[in-house]
C-alpha cells in the first residue's frame, strides 16, 4: 500500500541538479594532434583538483539551464502529488469504512487502489525517466565548453594534471584547499560565457538540499 508514496518520493529526489550525476560523466580529453612524444617532465609536476559536476552545475549557464527545466517539469510533479493524494485518501476511506464494507466493496475498493498506484508508479517512472534525460543533455552540452575552458586555465596556470574529486574512479584520496580550482574554473567559465547569473530561486520543499559527489576525504580546510 505504500507504492504510491515510494513512487513520489523516488521522483521528488531526482527532480534535482544532483540527477544528472547518476548518468554523466565529464568529457573525455581529446586525443592529441601529432604523435609526437611527450617531453620528460622535469622537477615537480603542479598538480590541481576540481570537483567537474558540481562545477559545471554551478556556473551561470547551468544553473539557468537546470532551473528551466525544474520549471518545465514542476507541473508533472504537482500533477504526481495530487495523484498521491486521492490514492491516500481513498485509503483513509477505506479504513474508516472498513467495518460497514461488505466483502465485495471491500474487494473493489482495494482494486481501485491498486490499480491508481500502478498508474501513479508508470507515470512517476516516466516522468523521472524524461526528467532525468533532459538535464543529461543539458549537463553534456555544458560540460564540452566547461572541459575547454579548464583545459586552457590548467595550461596557462602551469598544471601538469587536474584530477576530477567528483568521481569515485579518480584515486583523489586527500587534497589542500588550495589545490581546489573548482571556484575559479567556473569564474572564468561565466566570464567566457558571458551568461549572467540567473534569479534566485524559491527554495522547493521537495528538493533536497545541496547534493556533492565527493568523497569528504577529498579536500582539507
């Protein structure tokens, strides 16, 4: 009997920025142009980290870009929550009456239920499924011009490596507060893209609070 409400809470907690971290990942380097060897490097190599998602989720173009299609999809939400609703209050229904019900009301009552949650959980997965699409595209397409942007900030800053914090695959195990050029990759990302910062948004009681990818072990104070 509880289905309906496990379908709405699945979907309320991927109706966030944090979704798209499930099926994205940051953009592959791009493979070099000559097959020339790399020159040895000499002395220390300068070495920095960032946390590539949450980045790309935070400059200007993408919280746009994730805030419209929030919008665009709060109407199915809300339509979910009313469906959620009339499913629990026939429940309550059902309980009041129990006692009064004969065997085969009791029994059609029961249908009626089932068959309301089954078609909430197909729409709550659909819509989640539709959800979850569209902010992947719109992740990827900002994430290739946010690569191109660390890429000359790691090459102009003399990086020899910048390790993605975010991903569980990259053996980042602790790194200073200084070695974190997440902040200043996205500056220079709003500068380059000359996007303004969007409006603030009104706080959703159906989306969780920030969302990080990283492992806590990753950054020190």
């Amino acid at each position: 009997m509880k289905r309906s409400l496990f379908a709405v809470a699945a979907l309320a907690a991927t109706f966030t920025v944090g979704a798209i971290a499930q099926t994205s990942q940051p953009p592959s380097a791009p493979a070099p142009e000559s097959a020339a060897p790399a020159p040895t490097p000499t002395g220390a190599t300068k070495v920095a980290v960032i946390a590539f998602q949450p980045a790309v989720a935070a400059t200007n173009e993408g919280r746009a870009a994730f805030a419209k299609i929030q919008q665009k999809f709060a109407p199915k939400q809300a339509e979910l929550k009313a469906e959620d609703d009339q499913i629990n209050t026939l429940k309550k229904q059902m309980q009041t009456d129990g006692n009064t019900l004969s065997a085969d009301e009791r029994a059609a009552r029961l249908r009626t239920i089932d068959d309301k949650e089954k078609t909430l959980q197909r729409d709550a997965q659909d819509a989640q499924s539709d959800f979850q699409q569209a902010m992947t595209d719109a992740y990827q397409g900002i994430a290739q011009k946010f690569y191109a942007v660390l890429q000359d900030y790691a090459q102009t800053h003399g990086y020899g490596a910048v390790f993605d914090m975010s991903s569980q695959q990259t053996p980042v195990v602790w790194a200073s507060k200084g070695a974190d050029i997440s902040a200043a990759v996205v500056e220079e990302y709003n500068q380059k893209s000359g996007v303004a910062a969007p409006a603030a948004q009104p706080a959703s009681h159906t989306t969780p609070s920030a969302t990080t990818h990283h492992r806590s072990t990753t950054t020190s104070h």
